[in-house]
C-alpha cells in the first residue's frame, strides 16, 4: 500500500501556506481585540440616547412595585416632562426629596438631578432606597411666620437687592438667601429648578420663601444660552403666590396646570439695560 503524502512537494509552496496560516490567526486576533476596543464600537452602543440607563431600570422596577406615588398629578408632572425631553441631558435642581425624586433623576439620565432636602433623616431614608440620587440637606433659617416681613423688607437689606448685584454663596447680609448650599450649587447653571420643598404648611416651617427668591438670583445670574424652567408647586398658598409675583414675575409665567406654575426666566443681561435696577426682579 502506498502512503498519501498531505505535504506539497514544493517547498515554496509549503512556506506560503503556513506564512498565511499565521497571517490569518494574527488577523483574526487583532479583529476580536478591535472589536473589544471603545473606538471599534459604534455610537449607538455606546451613546444612544435610546439605550437605557441603570437608573432608567431601576424606576421602572420601583414604580412597578411601589403603591406609593408621586403627589404632583400628572398633568402637572407632564409640563417639566416636555421640558425634560427637549432639554436632556441637562441641571436640574430640585428642592425636596419625595416620591418624585427617582423619576426626575431618571427623566435626565445622563445630565446632572441634584436634590436639596430640609430634613437629613429624609435625606437617609430616601437614599437607603434609592442610593443613586445626588442629595443634600439644607438648613433654612427662615421661619414661615416671617414671610410678611421679609417680603416688606428685602429691598433694603444690603446684598438682597437688586437682583443682578445679589449673590448667593456666602452672603450673610440677605436672610432670603440661600448661602450655605454645596458649592455645586453655586458652581452650575441650572436648566430647569424645581421648587416642591421645603414644607410651608405650618409656622414654624421653614417656607419656601427662601428657595423661591435663590432660584430667582440663579436664573438672573444665567451666562449661558437660553431661559431657566422654574416650576414651583403649591401656588395654590397664599407665600408661594406673592414670593412667586414679586421674584418670578408674572410676565415670566409661561403655563399653570393645577397648583403647579411654569416660568421662564430669562438671564438678566438679557433684560433691556433702560430701568433695569429700579424695576427689580419683574
Ligand atoms: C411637599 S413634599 C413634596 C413631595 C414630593 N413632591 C412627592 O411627590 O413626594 C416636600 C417635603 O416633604 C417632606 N416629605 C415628603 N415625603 C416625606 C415622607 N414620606 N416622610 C418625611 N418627609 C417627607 C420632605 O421634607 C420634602 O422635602
């Protein structure tokens, strides 16, 4: 019996089999690392603002489960919604941690939510559930009993008025002030600022009087493209009302849906340098 020979007699042929062979694994080598590497990805897998996020995941699995629900309506949830879809990602502040808060993070999944609460057990409570929210506890020295006299008085507290001379950080001369916040706070300019926080229902509540007049300043302050969204809930009361026609201005209210208004306040550089100081905030 004659033995088959696999091997090819010419030996130049043999050397360029095996040169391709060597050639074809290092190939294939280096396609299976490109393929592994961030540039050979293609953008849709890795940016799509389609592709869902973890926290997207996690609010759907909470507010699944969960018999506890936002207490805006959905109407009113709806206005910083279309806000949220044409802006995202974005700043968005928030005063108050509630029910809401995983579904404002999760509306801006890849922009910056920050949550400013009154009470640091709230604050515990609420990130032991959701431990991926960016919140802070905030002192307010205000008390709700003084909003009269804070509103009556602020022009002539140094520092508080007018807007475009106001600052936040470390003023200590303006009791309406918001001075002692992070200094990401300060260091932002916000898109949209949700004022659903603090608790103004009772005296000794801190009132929103202090967060509706900040949010005011941040929104004059504004150096970059556009208007701030300010939404503030609760503009059924009488304290949200008057601090809402005397800081956001009425001209600026641009919808009102339930007990929720929707202003958009442009950068005070922006507002016609003739009057400007004597006309304050509106
Ligand atoms: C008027 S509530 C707003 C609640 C929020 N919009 C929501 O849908 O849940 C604002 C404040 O109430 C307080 N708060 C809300 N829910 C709470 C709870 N379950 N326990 C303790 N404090 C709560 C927090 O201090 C919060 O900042």
């Amino acid at each position: 019996m004659t033995q088959r020979h696999f091997l090819p007699e010419n030996p130049c042929v043999l050397v360029s089999l095996i040169s391709g062979l060597i050639g074809g694994v290092f190939l294939v080598f280096i396609f299976i690392r490109a393929a592994d590497s961030p540039l050979f990805q293609t953008h849709a897998s890795t940016t799509s603002p389609l592709q869902t996020t973890p926290i997207q995941l996690r609010a759907i699995l909470h507010y699944a489960t969960s018999t506890v629900v936002p207490q805006q309506t959905i109407d009113e949830i709806t206005i910083s919604f279309d806000i949220l879809r044409s802006l995202s990602p974005c700043n968005f502040l928030v005063f108050g941690l509630g029910h809401d808060s995983l579904m404002w993070a999760s509306l801006n999944p890849r922009g910056t939510t920050l949550f400013l609460e009154e009470t640091p057990e709230w604050v515990q409570t609420t990130l032991k559930i959701v431990p991926d929210l960016n919140a802070h506890a905030v002192n307010y020295t205000t008390k709700l009993y003084e909003s009269n006299d804070l509103l009556s008085s602020y022009k002539s507290e140094p520092d508080c008025f007018p807007p475009d001379k106001a600052y936040l950080k470390n003023n200590e001369r303006c009791r309406l002030e918001l001075n002692m916040l992070p200094d990401e706070v300060y260091d932002k300019e916000w898109d949209l600022i949700m004022i659903d926080a603090p608790r103004g229902y009772f005296d000794e509540s801190p009132g929103r009087m202090a967060a509706i007049y900040s949010a005011a300043v941040m929104a004059r302050k504004r150096k970059g493209s556009g208007v701030t969204h300010v939404f503030l809930h609760d503009v059924d009361r009488k304290v949200e009302k008057a601090y809402a026609e005397e800081f956001l201005c009425r001209k600026y209210l641009v919808k009102g849906v339930g007990r929720l208004w929707h202003f958009e306040i442009p950068p005070a550089a922006k507002v016609t340098e003739v009057g400007r100081e004597s006309a304050g905030f509106c």
